[in-house]
C-alpha cells in the first residue's frame, strides 16, 4: 500500500492533471474485511486509532491517507471501495457516470 500511496501522490499532485478529474479505486475490500478479522492495522499503520477488526473504521482511515495526499483542497477525489471479481456490474455504472 506504501507504493500505492506514493504513486497517488504523485499523479494526484502532477501538474498536468490539476484539472483533471480523479477516480479513486481501492480494490479487494472483500480481502481487507478477511484479514482484519485477525491483523491490527495499526500494526502496520501506527496512525490508526480505530477499533481492531472493524473493517469500516480500516476502510475510512484508508481512505484518508489517500485524500491527503490532494494539496487542492477544492479538487474533489471520487472514491470507490470495490471488489473487482463478482462487481463488473457496479464499476460499469461508475465508469458510465
């Protein structure tokens, strides 16, 4: 996720994308809801302050590491927690909107 995050940072900061719309993707939400049954987030995010095995309160502290990396703060980042497999239907309708 480090790697992700950079990344972010990077094409949501770049110069030639400050009028560009941006989509956020943040996929396998089925395998975070697993594993946090039986992993600490704040293991490997010391930041996280949200309850153990509560996969909403990992999802949203995720979520924020994101949006902060947006220096704009009128930019608006559209976020989307999905699971690829089995959710064809839901990304071609955000994809569509």
């Amino acid at each position: 996720m480090e790697e992700s995050l950079l990344l972010f940072r990077t094409i949501v900061n770049y110069q030639c994308f400050q009028t560009t719309s941006i989509i956020l993707f943040l996929n396998k939400k089925d395998i975070l809801e697993e594993k946090i049954l039986y992993s600490n987030l704040k293991d490997y995010f010391p930041k996280f302050t949200g309850p153990e095995r509560d996969a909403s309160a990992a999802r949203t502290f995720i979520l924020k590491m994101y949006q902060n990396l947006n220096t704009d703060p009128e930019r608006v980042i559209y976020s989307h927690f999905t699971c690829a497999t089995g959710e064809l239907t839901r990304l071609q309708m955000v994809v569509k909107n």
